[in-house]
C-alpha cells in the first residue's frame, strides 16, 4: 500500500471522522458545526478511496465524487439557513434554536 | 513508508483538531482549507490523482470560499459569536467521551479484520479516463440523481434566501 | 324405531308459535283472539300428542318415535326428541291439563292489563316443558329445564309491580339455579362416563361407570330434581311461588313444572339404580319430603299455601317410589295428582275469588251453601287427594305405599302412612275452614271497607267476575270457561283410578313397563308378598284416613269456635321450621353483605382505582418523559452518538 499501511489509513479516516463528530457535539456556533461535518464527509473520501486502491476498482473513486457533490449542496443549504436564522440575531449559537422543544 | 504522506496524515490531524478547537470562525475555515490540501496529498499517493484534484479545486476551492463569505456575512464584526457559558450541562465531557467510544469501537472492528494484500492497480487507474469510464458505464444512475440533488441546492438556496421585492 | 317422526316437533313447537305470535300482537288482538291463540296452540299440541301415541302404540315392544332436530356435526351431542312410554306419558299430561287451565285462564285473567303478556308466557311454558319431557337426550333436557325455570320466573313475577311477588320470582330463579349447577355437572360427568349425552346411548350402559363416578352423577342429578321440585332441603322457593294468579300455580306449581324432578328421577332410572347411593338418596329425600311438606301444611292458614306444601308432599311421594324402583306407580301418581292438584288451585281461585282476594282461611266459611259448584268439586278434589275410594288418588297412592312394603322398606312405609294421616288431616282442615260453618260476618260498612281494603292490596281479588254487585255476598255464578275445565278435572280426577285397579287393569304398568323393563336389572325379590302387602296397606291407609278426617272434622267442622282451635308449635309450623330463615341467615346475608362490600369498597376503590390510576400512570410517565425533550439539537445528536457507539461496540465484540 503506498505512503502508509492500509490500517493506518483506516485509522486516520476513523480518527478525523470522530474528531469532526466530537466537534458537531460541542461547538456551539452553527458555522463550526457544518465545517466539523464537512471534515467527516472528508474521512469518508479517505476511507472509500482506501478500500478502492486496495480492491484496485475505481467504483471507489465515484463514490468519493458523490461525496463532493453532496457534500457541496449540503453546505450550500446549510449556510443559506444559518444565513436566515442568524441574521437578526446577536449571537450565532445553536442552542438558541429550541423550536422543537417539548 | 512514504515521509510525504506520513506528513499529510499529521497536517490533516492537526488541522482537524484546529477546526474543532479554534474560537474563530475565520480560523476553523482556514484549518479546515488546510485539512483538506493534507487529504488530497493522500488521495494523490492512494493513486486517485483525480479526485485529488477535485478536492482541491471543487472543495477546497469552492465550497470553502462559500464559507468564507459566510462567516464574513456573519460575524466579521465580532470575534467569537457563541455565549460564554453553555446553556447545555456536561455536553461537551459526554461528548468527548462518547466520541472516544465510538472511536474505540471503530479501531478496534477495524483491526481485527484480516484484511488482504492491496491488488495491483492496472496503468491508468485513477485517472479521468478511468472515472469516466466507471462512472458513465457503472453508475449513470448516481449521476443523474446527484444532478438533481446539485438542482435541487441550487433552487432551495435561491428559493431561501431571495427577498420578495415590494412593488416589483 | 320410527326415525323422523317430525310429529313430535308440534308439541313443543306450536306453543312456541302461539307465544311469538301472542307476544307481537298483545296490543293489538282482542283479548279472545290473544286466549284463542293460545288455548289453540296448545290444543293442537295436545291432539300432536294423541296421535303420537297412537302411532307409537302400534310400534313393537323396544319402538320409539324419533325426531332429530339439530346436530352440531358431534356424535352424541344434538338436539332431538324422542317418544316413547314415559315421555308421551308426561306430554299428554302436560299438554291436557295446560290446555284445561289455558280456557280457564281465559276468563279468570280477563280483567287483567298484561292478558296477552300471560298467555304468551303461558304458551312458553308449555313449550318449554314439552321440550323438557320429549327431549332426547340431557342436551335438550336441559334446554327445556331452563326455559321453563324462566318461564316460572317470568309467571311467578306476573304483577311485578308487587314487591312481594318480585322476591318471589327472584328466589326461585336462584333456588332453580342451584339445581341447575348439579345438572349440569352431572351432565359433564355423564359425557366424560359414556362420551354421549343422548339417553338412548347412555342409559343402556349405565351400568359401565365406575361407581363413584355413578353416585356423583346420581347426586348431582338428584340435587336438579330436588331443586326443580321442591324436594328438602330446596323447597324454599314453592310457597312464594303462590304470589303468581292461581292459574300458575294450577299448571306450574302442582301439576307439571314441579314434577320435572320426578320425570328427571325416572328417565335416568338405570343410572339410579346403578350408583351404589342412587336409589336410597333418592327414597330419602322423597319420604323426607312427602312428610315435611304435610306435618307443615297442618300448621298453613292461607289456601293457597296450604295446596303449595301439600304438593311438595305428594311430589314427595312420587320421588319416594320412584327411589324404591315402583317407577310406573310413581308416574301413575303423578297423573292423578296432576288432576286433583290442578283442580284444587282452580277451586281454590274461585274461593279467593268470592271471598274478595282474602286467602286466609281463618277469615273463610259457610261458602259450601253460597257456592255448592265450588263445594262439589273442591270436596271431589280433597277426597281424591286424602286418597278415599273410588277416586284416583286412593288407587295411585296406593300403589306407591304398597310397593314400599313389598320392596322391603317398612320405615319408608310407616313413613308414608304417617304422611297419608297428616294429608287428610290438614285437607279436611281446609276444606272445613272454607265450607262450612258460618260465612264471615261482614255486614255494615267497616265490613266493606275492610273488603275493598283488602280487595285493593290483592290483584287476584277482580278476577273471574261475572258480574260487579255491592252485596255482602256475591251471588254470581262461575263463568263456564272456568266451569267447564273444572269439571272436567273432578271428572278425571275421580274416575282415572280405573287405569290401575288392582287385578283388574293396569294399563300405566303395562304402558310404561315398555321403557322400564328395556334396562330394569333383575326384579328384587319381594320382601313381603305382594298380595299381603296389599291388603295390608289399603287397610291401615283407609284407617288413618278415615281417624285424620273425623278429627279433623271435630276441630274444624261446622260447630267450631271461630277458625278452630290454634295448634300447637304452630308459629314452627307456619314458618315452616324456620328454613327460609335459615337459609337468609346462611346465604343471603353473608352474600349480600358481600355484594355490598365489592360495590362500595372494591369497585369505587380497587377497580376504579386501578384503572384511573393507570391512567395517572401514564399521565406522570408522559410528562416525565417529556422533559427529554429539551429542544437542543446538540443534546439529541449527543444521544444518536451515544447510542451508536454502543451498537457499533456491541458488533465489533461479538
């Protein structure tokens, strides 16, 4: 496996993908929040595009290109929500958001 | 044991790390451009020199200079946007401790499987032509439907976001 | 064997029309088509009847009529009917004096608001009784021994705006119940012994059960009868049947409905005879009873409970010889008691009825010269029952006693002369007390007012008028559809003795001999000649007869002192030794008192309570749960991880 071993990759991939998690959990700003999701999307790319050099197929690779398109349109989403609800608003923090209480 | 990769693995932890921990969002989206060069150096030395660069250019370019306009749009004014205290008792320790968990649990399914020896890859792979190829012969159908997922972005940011013109 | 003999069906089932169709049109129909209806209906049943035994007397020895009405698709278990000797023996009883009763019903209800509501339960008692009697087996039996208990209820509650005639019904509906219980569980028994409930698979192989299975079968069978019938320890029920009109207690209460229990003894004979204690249970309750009823009657001061007793007595008797195996003299009796009895309640309406509703005796008198049709055919009636030559009673009861003799049952014999004694004794106590002496003063107008007074409180006291007069005493004649069928009762009741004079005929033994001698074991040797044992009899029963009747007359003939002289015990006696208190004191308090408890303390508190707190339950959990809900995103993405995690950990261990 070129650069590292195939488990390093896979542990990497598992690494970022909790950390990007870890900081959805506790940030606070809705900015964060989407990029701690974006870097999950990106341990994902990583660990479909491991598997697919070590299957040498490249159904690996399309996978990861959906990814960036998905990826794309949900960031464009999310900004132009964060956009609507924070504009008026002082402080940009999720846990004002509380609509679905109860 | 390539020192580079070795290198872009550190750099994208790091600056993962850097996303999550920075108090400002100029900041996070930067470490976060950083993150994603360190990825696509891997994806170059895992042979897919395509979606490399389509990381570089789509994501990194793109999708992260969005970002930046919205944070700017946001909060350029101030330097941290979220109240001092958390409203949430204990969510950030549970948190971390959960996200270990989870951690744990994936190493672990991860190391225990035997996995076999990287095949060899043909000339060619991972280039445009062989995307191209996979991707307009093998999966048309994911193609037309992420498609209509960019179609479906585009109208719902539009639809969001404009403002109704009184009197127009 | 005549199979499909669907003639047997119209016995029970045009009474059961005429009741349908009186019930829907008793608004509607004038009062003669609503008694034509049914005194019709049950006329033809009894003309169905006829000809069936017509038919099955031209059968060979072992034949009987057979009609299969319903199956479930099970062997051994349907509904049918079946004719044979003892079935159409009953049916045409039942069938003929109900349709006797039914015309004098017609006149006698006439100026009641529910006539066509009684004679629509009238019809459904005939129904319900034929079923019972010519049913096929226990299925079906049991069927027409509930109707029948309803039809009782329902007839016994007549005028239910009377609260004493409403406990009466309700008690004997639950004393029946009791029985039911028995026959029931004697029919789970039955199946579980001989995989069939039809007679004509049972009874054959009665003998084939284990013994203690056969004497749970015959006591519980015998509890039904005695409860059906009045027997001790469960007659409780019959002399507050009387607050039904008399024409109910004529046709139910002593000529048909109370002898079910002896129909019930005798059917199921093989079985009797095979259970160990069959037989002597039965002969107990049947002398137990036959002398209760009497000693209690002596002590009774209202007519018609005085008639009550004495028909517990006399169903006794027909118990008793069914108990020593004198099957045939036991049906016999129970033909001409049905007579007697029967015309003795219809008397007994027309005393109630010209003394103003009034039903004490002690208030009774001098009606035999005001009333001579009333005194001739009362007094054939009496006679008949005290059991004198010529009339049927002498010879039916005859055979009873003389049967317990020759079967070697001297105690059960002295037993039954006893009773004998007491029954004329309180017979002609009666029958003195209402006719002869001085009629009632009851001149001026606290006389009348008393009357009226009493005419008020008893419903039965308008009844059968021909004609309204303010006299001091009516002198109306008696209506002819009250005349007539009464008549017709003193008639049969003094010449049905023909049917068995000793040595000459003896067409009920030969008749019904046909069922019993199928399955009879081996005739017991007799214990004392037949011919001694006769003679015997017949004089010591006339002596004590004929002693009971002159003492009778002396204490209570026409020179008596107002109503005679008071007994003695005879608060025991009119309380007929405290049963009904003792069974209020054993049963009804402790259940009421429980009844009362579940429905102030368990209901509101445990019932109520647990259902409303469940429901408090859930409110509490839901608003409990409810706090979950804090609206913060972060919180339930911090769940899903969690949860995932442990999932993911889980799967990767194992």
């Amino acid at each position: 496996m070129p650069g590292m071993a195939v488990q390093g990759y896979l542990v990497l991939s598992a690494v970022l993908f909790v950390i990007g998690l870890v900081g959805v959990l506790v940030r606070r700003s809705p900015l964060v929040t989407l990029m701690s999701i974006e870097l999950m999307w990106g341990a994902a790319a990583l660990l479909f595009l491991t598997f697919s050099r070590l299957w040498a197929a490249m159904d690996g690779h399309v996978f990861t290109f959906m990814i960036v398109a998905v990826g794309a349109a949900e960031a464009a989403v999310g900004l132009a929500l964060i956009v609507l609800i924070f504009r008026s608003r002082d402080k940009a923090d999720v846990d004002d958001v509380r609509a679905l209480r109860g | 044991m390539s020192v580079v990769v070795l290198i872009a693995a550190a750099v994208a932890l790091l600056a993962a790390v850097a996303v999550v921990r920075s108090p400002v969002p100029v900041r996070s989206v930067l470490a976060l451009v950083l993150n994603l060069v360190a990825l696509a150096v891997l994806f170059i030395a895992l042979n897919a020199e395509f979606m490399g660069l389509v990381q570089i250019i789509v994501y990194a370019g793109a999708v992260m200079v969005m970002f930046l306009f919205v944070v700017s749009l946001l909060g350029a004014r101030r330097e941290a946007i979220e109240r001092e205290t958390s409203l949430l008792a204990g969510q950030e320790p549970l948190g971390v401790a959960a996200g270990g968990l989870l951690l744990i649990a994936l190493v672990l399914g991860m190391l225990r499987q035997a996995l076999p020896e990287p095949q060899a890859v043909y000339d060619g792979f991972g280039t445009v032509r062989a995307f191209g190829a996979s991707l307009f012969y093998d999966h048309v159908f994911a193609l037309q439907l992420a498609a209509l997922l960019l179609l479906v972005a585009v109208v719902g940011v539009v639809v969001l976001i404009a403002r109704r013109d009184p009197g127009r | 064997m005549e199979n499909g003999y669907w003639l047997l069906a119209l016995i029970p089932g045009l009474p059961l029309l005429g009741a349908a169709a009186v019930a829907a049109a008793r608004n509607r129909w004038s009062k003669p088509a609503l008694a034509g209806t049914a005194c019709a209906m049950v006329g033809l049943a009894f003309i169905a009847t006829v000809v069936a035994l017509t038919r099955y007397l031209g059968l060979d020895g072992a034949g009987t009529l057979q009609a299969a009405l319903w199956s479930w698709g099970f062997e051994g278990v349907g509904l049918g009917l079946l004719g044979d000797a003892v079935s159409l023996w009953f049916a045409l009883v039942v069938t003929g004096v109900g349709l006797l009763i039914h015309i004098y019903a017609a006149n006698y209800m006439a100026d009641d608001p529910g006539y066509g509501r009684f004679f629509a339960e009238l019809n459904y008692f005939i129904f319900a009784m034929s079923l019972l009697v010519l049913a096929d087996g226990f299925l079906g039996m049991l069927v027409g021994w509930a109707n029948v208990g309803l039809a009782s209820y329902l007839l016994i509650g007549f005028w239910n705006q009377r609260p004493a005639a409403a406990a009466a019904s309700r008690k004997a509906f639950w004393v029946n119940t009791v029985g039911e219980v028995g026959l029931i569980l004697a029919m789970a028994l039955v199946w579980n012994a001989y995989g069939s409930l039809r007679f004509a698979d049972v009874l054959p192989q009665a003998g084939s059960a284990a013994p203690t299975t056969l004497n749970a079968i015959a006591l519980l069978l015998l509890v039904g009868a005695v409860a059906k019938s009045a027997q001790l320890p469960l007659h409780v029920w019959l002399p507050d049947a009387m607050q039904g009109p008399t024409p109910v207690s004529a046709l139910i209460h002593a000529a048909t409905m109370v002898t079910a229990g002896v129909y019930l003894a005798v059917r199921a004979f093989p079985i009797f005879e095979a259970a160990p204690v069959g037989l002597p249970a039965v002969a107990a309750v049947g002398a137990a009873s036959a002398l209760f009823g009497a000693v209690v009657a002596v002590g009774q001061n209202d007519i018609k409970r005085v008639l009550a007793f004495s028909t517990m007595s006399q169903v006794g008797y027909m118990i008793l010889g069914a108990g020593v195996g004198a099957y045939s003299a036991a049906l016999f009796h129970f033909m001409t008691h049905a007579f007697f009895k029967a015309l003795l309640f219809l008397g007994a309406g027309i005393v109630i009825h010209h003394f103003h509703g009034e039903q004490d005796i002690r208030r009774m008198g001098g009606l035999g010269r005001q009333l001579p049709f009333a005194y001739w055919t009362f007094l054939i009636g009496t006679l008949a029952l005290i059991g004198l030559p010529p009339l049927s009673g002498f010879f039916s009861k005859d055979e009873i006693v003389v049967e317990l003799l020759v079967t070697g049952h001297p105690v059960l014999w002295v037993l039954a002369v006893a009773a004998a004694g007491l029954t004329a004794f309180y017979m002609t106590r009666l029958f003195c007390l209402v006719f002869t002496g001085q009629a009632p003063q009851a001149a001026g107008a606290k006389g009348r007012a008393a009357r009226e007074a009493a005419a008020a409180r008893e419903p039965e006291a308008t009844h059968g008028r021909v004609d309204h007069g303010h006299h001091a005493h009516h002198h109306h004649g008696v209506h002819p559809l009250q005349a007539v069928p009464v008549v017709l009762l003193a008639v049969l009741s003094a010449v049905a003795g023909v049917l068995w004079i000793p040595g000459v005929t003896a067409v009920p033994e030969h008749f019904l001999g046909r069922v019993f001698s199928q399955y009879h074991t081996a005739a017991h040797a007799a214990a004392v000649a037949p011919e001694q044992a006769k003679t015997l009899t017949m004089a010591v029963l006339l002596v004590v007869a004929a002693l009971a009747m002159i003492l009778g007359v002396r204490l209570y003939g026409p020179g008596r002192q107002g109503a005679g002289p008071v007994l003695p015990a005879a608060a025991v006696l009119a309380n007929g030794f405290y049963f009904d208190d003792l069974y209020r004191a054993a049963f009804v308090r402790p259940w009421r008192a429980l009844a009362a408890h579940v429905g102030q303390v368990i209901d509101p508190h445990v019932v109520d309570g647990a259902v409303n707190g469940m429901a408090r339950l859930a409110g509490t959990l839901a608003a409990g749960l409810g706090r979950l809900h804090g609206g913060y995103v972060r919180r339930y993405a911090l769940a899903l991880l969690a949860g995932t995690a442990v999932i993911v950990l889980y799967f990767v261990m194992l």
